[in-house]
C-alpha cells in the first residue's frame, strides 16, 4: 500500500477495515488522535462517515488529505501556477513567523542549507504568505508534496538523516537537492497513492485535543478505532517541525504543541496521588524514581481524560478498539495497555476483547532494546488490541 506521505508507526490498515466493514450505512467512526490518518482513508474508501482529530499540524494536514478526492487536472496546474511564482518571487521576501523570531531563523539556518532555504521561503510565501487563488484543498495537496521532500528517510531539501522516523540527525553541510524541480514528481507520488476515485465519502478533519473533543456531540458516534501516542517512544513533532516552520509555525508554537502532546516526556510537578502509587506497585514500577513516575503518572491522567471524552461521544452500547504499544523508561517495560485499561474503566467502559499482535517489521521505527533474544525486545515488538465497551442505556 502506498502512503501520500512518510509517517512513523502508522496503524496497521487491516484493524481499521475490519472495523469499518462491521460498520453500517449512515455510522460515524471516529479517531480522536488520527495520526497518519489510516482510520480516515479506510472509512473514506470504504462509504463510512469519518472524523478525525489531532494536535499535530502536520499530522492533521496529511489525514485531511489522504481522505479526500481531489480533481488532478486542477491540483497539477495549480503546481505550475506556484512554480511560476516562486520564479518571480524575490530571495529577500519576509516569512513573519521566521523572520520576526530569532530561534525560528537559527532553526531552519542549521537544518537547511543556503539554497533549499531560497527555494523554501519562496513556496512557503506563495503557500502562505501571499497564496496563488487556488481552493484550500488543492493547496493543502502541494503542502504535503513540498513536506514529503523535507520528513525524508535520506536528506533530500534538509540536511537531516532520519527525519521521517522523528529521529532527524544532521549528516551532510553542503546539499545540492533541488526543490522546485522535485516537486512534479513528488506530487505525481501523492495522487497515485491517493488514488481520487476510491474515495466515496470524504473525511472530515480538525486540529484539537484529544482530551477535549468540542467539535464532537455527546452519543453521537458508532465507533472509535484509534492509536494512542505511546509513552516515550516516538516524538512526532521532533521531525514534523522541519516541515511545519516552512507552513506558518513558529518554534514557540510548535514547543507548545510538543509539550502538551499525549504521551509527552513530562512530569506532572505535584504530588503522586495514592491510588496511582498503588497502581505502579501492581505493574512492577514500585522502584521507579520519582521523576519518571510523575511522567507516568501525566501519561495516565492524559489516558483518563481521552477515555473519559471517548465514553461521551460514543453511542450506547458502541466499542472504542484502542491499538496501543508498550515502552521502557531507562530499560524499565512499562505495560501502557495496563494503563489505557485502567484509564477506560474509569471512564465507565468495559474491557470486551484483547488481543495482541506482532508488530511487523516494516512497522519498527522504535529502537529495540537489548538482544534480539532476550524477553523485553521480544515484549517491545508487540502491540495490543483492546476493545472497551460503553454499557448500553438499561
């Protein structure tokens, strides 16, 4: 299957579609934290009714699109349209966020070299600044085709390794990579991938909490199939950033995001509340340091927030199927199903089925830990299923 744009740790596809073709005409399915937006392009090529929600601008971006038909005459003369302006565009124009923010400009001085920094404030003025008249759809299209030559495996318009794993590490200083003649075919990769006419019912997307779901009405949804970030193990936003400061966001901007993100390596700075000590002592985390258990304890409150706007929205008797990792704090496994069960029922719901499954290769952008033998890499390359009911009104 091929994607419109890298991302790390996408949801496997066929737990999306078996969900979605046990669906009926006229449901509405929802993933509150969309991600790659898996879910979405299941539902949209599938008849069902989608929404989907995430923090993470650039996540949020390549959902909407990935479930949505575009007309491919139309989104091909827009690129030439913008690449005729980008020929008249001065090297001088201003980009507020960058310009008017130090940190900002020093970001994108050491990520990306003199000219693909030409080459990007010239499209990210005519994208952003002074857009061509194209819909909002079609240029949302050519965002994605100018971000997937930036979150790359190899560097292509930055100067980073491994930006589309969230791990982006500088490894070259001088780069020759032609921007404005890579787009075509980085925009021929996307619509091939999108494949427009199979989508029967577009997606509908917002940026918004997970844990604050106000677009989303009380009842009013058949079926959640969602991901959870998992606990210190991908930071999307590390690599996301050195696309996003080239479409409007500032690091400011972007840190807040970063840290108010589920699954965030941050401390809750209060007191650890004696129900959660008792639960750490039952997972084995007794001899954590105090630090790293408020981290945990962030990750369960973050949990029990979502679950808790998750059992709102769902319709009597519907199932939320949550597809959710295991992580290590400092060679320490911690057991994050343990934490989204007891998040979930909490929140009312009840466990109904749990499964887990291999986590295949071509899937593992978290690194394993240990030897390839030994119990705890074996635990780190799965990853559970786990269905939680609403109980039905008596």
């Amino acid at each position: 299957m091929k994607h419109i744009h890298p991302f790390p740790a996408r949801m496997a596809p066929e737990i999306a579609l078996y969900k979605i073709q046990m669906m009926s005409p006229g449901d509405t399915i929802l993933d509150p934290m969309a991600g790659s937006g898996m879910v979405l392009s299941q539902a949209a090529r599938n008849g069902v009714r989608a929404v989907g929600i995430d923090m993470d601008p650039l996540a949020e971006l390549i959902a909407r699109v990935g479930a949505t038909p575009v007309n491919e005459k139309e989104v091909t003369s827009a690129l030439e349209m913008l690449l005729e302006e980008c020929s008249r565009t001065s090297d001088t124009v201003c980009l507020p966020w960058m310009d008017e923010h130090q940190e900002t400009s020093d970001f994108a001085e050491f990520w990306f070299a003199p000219m693909q920094r030409r080459q990007l404030r010239k499209l990210s003025f005519n994208l952003i600044v002074n857009p061509i008249p194209v819909s909002a759809h079609v240029a949302d299209i050519l965002k994605v085709a100018l971000s997937r030559l930036i979150v790359t495996k190899e560097p292509k318009a930055s100067l980073a390794r491994d930006t589309a794993h969230s791990r982006p590490h500088r490894t070259i200083i001088e780069n020759s990579f032609d921007i404005l003649a890579a787009l075509p075919a980085s925009l021929a990769h996307i619509l091939s991938a999108l494949d427009a006419d199979g989508i029967e019912v577009p997606a509908q997307t917002h940026l918004g909490d997970a844990r604050n779901l106000t677009v989303v009405e009380n009842d009013s949804i058949d079926c959640i199939v969602t991901s959870p970030p998992y606990l210190n193990a991908i930071d999307y936003m590390r690599g996301h950033r050195l696309s996003l400061v080239w479409l409007g966001y500032d690091l400011v901007r972007l840190r807040s995001i970063r840290s108010t993100s589920i699954g965030a390596e941050r401390a809750l700075n209060v007191s650890l509340a004696t129900d959660f000590d008792v639960l750490l002592a039952q997972l084995g985390l007794a001899e954590l340091n105090l630090k790293n258990k408020r981290m945990l304890d962030r990750y369960f409150v973050d949990l029990t927030a979502q679950t808790k706007e998750a059992y709102r929205v769902l319709k009597p008797g519907a199932i939320g199927t949550y597809v959710i990792g295991n992580s290590t704090i400092r060679g320490t496994y911690v057991q994050n199903s343990e934490l989204l069960k007891r998040a979930a029922m909490l929140a009312g719901f009840i466990v109904v089925n749990e499964t887990e499954r291999e986590i295949p290769n071509h899937r593992r952008y978290m690194p394993m830990f240990g030897q390839a033998g030994n119990s705890l890499a074996s635990r780190m390359r799965t990853e559970h299923v786990v269905d939680f009911q609403k109980p039905k009104v008596q």
